[in-house]
C-alpha cells in the first residue's frame, strides 16, 4: 500500500521547541487526524526550509503549523514560499517570554499571509483545532470528530470553582 502524506505538517525551529508543538501533536492526535513534525530552522537549515516549503503542497499536505521562538522567521518563511495555509505559533522565548516570537510571526507584509495564534501551549493547541476545522470543510467524519471534541471539552467546566 502506499503510505499517504499526512494532511498536516508540523514544522518547527528546534528540538527546544517541542515540548511546546507537541501539544498540537496530541490535539491531532485526539482527532485521529495524521501529521509529519520535523525540524526545519529558517537560520541553520534553510536549503531544508526551501526544499519543504516549495515541496509542501505537492506533497500532499494541505495545511501547515509552523511553531519558532525568537527570531521566528519559520512561519512567515515557509508562508512566502507555498500556497498552503499556514498557522504560525510563537514559542515562549527565554529572553522576552515570547513577545518577540509573537510579532515575528504576527507582523507579516500584506500579500503573505500567516494565520498567528497565541504564544505557547494555548497557541499550539489552537493551531491544531483550526487546522482540523479547515480540513473539516471538506471532511464529514473529521467535522463531528472536532464536533464531539468540543462537546467534551464544553462538558468537562466544573459549575464549582472548588471542584
Ligand atoms: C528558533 O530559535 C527556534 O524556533 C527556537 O525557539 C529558538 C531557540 O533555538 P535553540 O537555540 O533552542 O535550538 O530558531
């Protein structure tokens, strides 16, 4: 049989960053939606970057999470060099605590585009439920899988703050 390019890729900087990304690995994960994670820097590997990022949609991938801290060029890079969406999550840095991530990826020119979430784990998570819902457009099964997650996720609030 041949294997099927998983719909999604998750790229990230560094190793340092996936404790971070891998919380978007597990929201897939929830939904049984399948995903590459590789490392591929914007500053050590570019020849990676290019030949990923030109390559992505031929691939057969369809939506791109893309996670860097710092300088975080990874995401509007990768962003200027396919057509694919792109869902960009600033890594907590340790010199300023993410908000150079955040505008890194948040402050892209007109034209390019990249869909920026929230510094750190709420922002890798997130980026994992958007990009099931843009695959959920045209995916029943997926459409009520994120459905019934948001079900439990909604029932799972305490009324009682003490527990
Ligand atoms: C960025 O630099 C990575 O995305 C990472 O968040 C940051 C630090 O990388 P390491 O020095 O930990 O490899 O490119």
């Amino acid at each position: 049989m041949t294997a099927k390019t998983a719909p999604i890729a998750i790229i990230m900087g560094s190793t340092s960053d996936w404790p971070t990304m891998e919380h978007a690995a597990n929201i897939l994960d929830d939904l049984q939606v399948a995903y590459e994670a590789k490392v591929i820097s914007a500053h050590r590997t570019p020849d990676r970057l290019y030949d990923f990022a030109t390559g992505a949609a031929k691939a057969g991938h369809k939506v791109i999470i893309a996670g860097a801290g710092g300088a975080a060029h990874l995401p509007g890079m990768a962003a200027s060099m396919t057509p694919l969406p792109v869902l960009g999550v600033p890594v907590e840095s340790k010199a300023l605590s993410g908000m150079d991530s955040l505008l890194s990826i948040a402050q892209m020119p007109g034209g390019v585009p990249v869909g920026t979430l929230a510094i750190g784990k709420s922002g890798a998570k997130n980026a994992a439920l958007l990009a099931a819902a843009i695959l959920a457009l045209s995916d029943e099964a997926l459409a009520k899988q994120l459905n019934d997650w948001r079900s439990k996720q909604t029932e799972s609030v305490a009324h009682d703050p003490k527990g």
